[in-house]
C-alpha cells in the first residue's frame, strides 16, 4: 500500500461544485489501494477576501489575530472536503494544523515549520480514513498561538507531511497543466516540461515562476520528496519535480541548453550615488538594509571614474523599496553618499538550465537575442545555473519570447496552449 499526499489549490475548491470533484478524485485514489492525505486552500479568493476584511477594520492588524482569521479559510475547505467525501462513502477527518501536528516558530504570517508530530494522521490512516489538513498553517512551539507559513505556503505543508510521513510522492494539483519552459500567457509557444530537478526548479520559484512555493521546493530537494505538479481539471501527467529526471535537461530535447525562462515583475532597483570610494562604505549601505531585515537580489557597483566615488545599485521587492530608502537616508550622513535614486519599472528576465554548466556561449545567445530586438539590459546576475537581466518593465514579454526562441523552447506545433489558468 503505498502513501501519497495529494495539495488542491483554491482554485481547486473554488465552490462546491469542485469540491465534489476532488472528492471524487481523492476516493478514487484511496480505491486504488493508497493511503490519502490531502493538503487544502481556502477556497478560490478566500485569503485574499479575508485580508481585505482585515485592512477594512485595522490597517495594520496584529499579526497573532491577522492568522487567527486567515487559518480559517482553510479550516471551512477542508471540513467541506470530508463532508464531500463522507457523501461518496469513504470517511474523512480533517485536522487544522496545529491537530495535525505542524509544529512552527511563532513569527506570525511568516513562520517556519520546525517539527511534524503526525501521530493523529498516523492513526486516522490507520483506522482506513482520508486524512485532510488545513494547508499553511501550524501552531508555535513556544506561545501555542495559531501561526500560517506566508501566502502560497499550503505547497509546503503538503511536501513537509509527505516527508514527515514517508509519503511515496507529493502531489499538487493546481488549475494548470504543470511548470512550463514559460509562462504562458507571456509566451504562448511555452511547453510543459514532463520532468524537472530540483535545483532549476528552485532557481525557477525563486526568480518569478509562482507555480510552486519556493520554500516548498527547498523542503523537497532537502528531504528529497517526489513532486508532480498537476492539473486538478484533467487527468494528463503534469511534471515531476525529482533529483535526477531520466529524460535530460527538463526532458525536452536531448541537448537543451536551458530548460526554462522565468521573469518577475516584483522588484526595484535602488541606486545610491556617491559613495565613497573607501573600505566598509559598501558595507555600510548593506548594513542598513540587513538591519531592516529586506532581502536583497541583484548588486552592480560601479568603478569610480573621475572622482573617488562609487554607484551601488541593487534589486529588492519593490514593496520593501520604501523601508530600504528611508533606512538608508538616515544613515546618508554617517555613509557620506549624496543621493539615493530608484527604478520601480524594471523587470527581471532569467533563462536557467543545468544544461549550462557544460555548454560555452549561453550568455552571448541570450543577449544577443535581446540585442536584436532593441533591448537594453541594466543589471546581470549568473548563477552556476542561471543568468538574469534587468530590463524595462515594458520590454519583460518581449525578452521573454527572444529567450524561449532563441533557446529552442518554442513548441514545434506552434499553437498556442490552452492556459486560463492562474496556477493556484
Ligand atoms: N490560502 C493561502 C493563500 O492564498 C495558502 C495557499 O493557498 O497556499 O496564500
Ligand atoms: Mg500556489
């Protein structure tokens, strides 16, 4: 008998309608012969609506009852989910995360899983029943206090009990058809990608890709889980995400270069000017922002030319641009720069594959691609298995197509996929 976890996302669950419908599926998958723990979202928008509601009553709502409030959309969807599956005549019991024994630090609507304890899951599965758990949340180990785990984080409940409970696979159902060479309404030649390692499909979540929580894939190239990524719609394969695809370089063409094109709009670029050109100035810019607690991305400095002064420029998310500017003004005096400047219409365009690491001339393709169509790029970024770009906003789905086609991405049918789909 084997073990799976199968996530539904909020699209998923959106009215009752789909919740029969994944009722459906999780019975059919228990008739199967397998064990069944399902990992929930709130239904549709429910997140979304009920932080409105917290905005609308307090601006800045504590962030202790702020979880308290958003803990219960997945609470409704997964109780609704047993209910459905109680009519088809399997049982279910559902748990909310503290029941189900995600135990995490106490940093509210941003805490992060320390310890599984799925004892009750364990015996509830032993009893024969479907095991539903209200996704991205847990309970603090310290206060006991209600804690969810960052917007998007019901992937890593999911991929944390399949590794808790030695789960075969993690399945995450979603209202697309898996992780594509592109986003696809960008890109509309972009393809599914059958199979996926780890490590692009970390660089992929961490530079836009929003299919899958970046944090969820961490959690499973650590305890190396199994994941497919997968319509909740069809029945067509999605992607595996695993340790080493049998098909090579995201198992599309034997010889691919890169196996994907991310891009994200979120960030700013920030550029402090007239730094002094002198040990630990640049180390002070960087202080500051670590103090705020904003994480950076990209950094250039420039070499100072005439006068003994440098620029630093770097990235961040533009909704951390305010903090960091502020932080850094009233340090200006004691840093000794003259001027903070920033860019809120930029865009980062990423081509990433582990097919680079053995393959000269990835960097010249893709800038060339985007000199040809008249793109500018303002900063550059590689990792061993990834370059980025900043480039205008304006100019990101044009970059994007120039990458996918010079790469070789582009479906040979080259018709459009199918994608209304939001990837939740
Ligand atoms: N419902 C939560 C959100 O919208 C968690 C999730 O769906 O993963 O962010
Ligand atoms: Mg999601």
């Amino acid at each position: 008998m084997a073990r799976v976890v199968q996530k539904f996302g909020g699209s998923s669950v959106a009215d009752a309608e789909s919740i029969a419908r994944v009722a459906r599926r999780v019975v059919e998958t228990q008739q199967e012969g397998n064990e069944v723990v399902v990992v929930i979202s709130a239904m549709g928008d429910a997140t979304d609506d009920l932080m409105d509601l917290a905005q609308r009553v307090n601006p800045n709502p504590p962030g202790r009852e702020l979880d308290m409030l958003l803990t219960a959309g997945e609470r409704i969807s997964a109780a609704l989910l047993a209910m459905a599956i109680d009519a088809r005549g399997a049982t279910a019991v559902s748990y909310t995360g503290s029941q189900a024994g995600v135990i995490t630090t106490a940093a509210h609507g941003n805490a992060r899983i320390i310890d599984i304890t799925p004892g009750r899951i364990v015996s509830a599965l032993n009893q024969g029943h479907v095991v539903i758990v209200a996704g991205f949340q847990g309970v603090a180990q310290d206060t006991k206090d209600v804690t969810t785990l960052g917007r998007g984080a019901s992937d890593t409940t999911a991929v944390a009990l399949a590794a808790a409970l030695g789960a075969e696979y993690c399945e995450i159902y979603t209202d697309v058809d898996g992780v594509f060479t592109a986003d696809p309404r960008i890109a509309p030649q972009a393809r599914r990608i059958p199979q996926i390692n780890y490590e692009e499909m970390l660089e992929l979540a961490a530079n836009g890709a929003k299919i899958l929580h970046l944090r969820c894939v961490e959690y499973a190239r650590r305890e190396q889980v199994p994941v497919h990524v997968r319509s909740s719609f069809s029945d067509q394969p999605g992607t595996w995400v695993v340790a080493a695809p049998d098909i090579p370089s995201g198992g599309i063409m034997e010889d691919a270069l890169i196996t994907g094109v991310a891009h994200d709009l979120s960030e700013a670029k920030v550029t402090v000017v007239g730094v002094p050109d002198r040990p630990g100035r640049a180390a002070r810019v960087f202080e500051v922002i670590a103090a705020l607690d904003v994480n950076i991305d990209m950094i250039v400095q420039n070499a100072s030319v005439s006068d003994d002064t440098t620029a630093i420029s770097f990235t961040l998310a533009d909704a951390d641009r305010p903090r960091a500017i502020e932080g850094l003004r009233l340090a200006q005096r004691d840093i000794g720069f003259t001027d903070i400047i920033y860019d809120d219409m930029i865009g980062k365009v990423s081509v990433i594959g582990v097919g680079m690491r053995s393959h000269p001339g990835v960097t010249a393709r893709f800038f060339s691609a985007l000199a040809t169509i008249g793109i500018n790029i303002s900063m550059i970024a590689t990792s061993e298995i990834r370059i980025s770009v900043v480039v205008g906003e304006d100019d990101v789905p044009a970059a994007v197509r120039a990458a996918h086609t010079a790469f070789g991405l582009d479906s040979e049918s080259g018709e459009a996929v199918v994608y209304a789909g939001t990837g939740r």
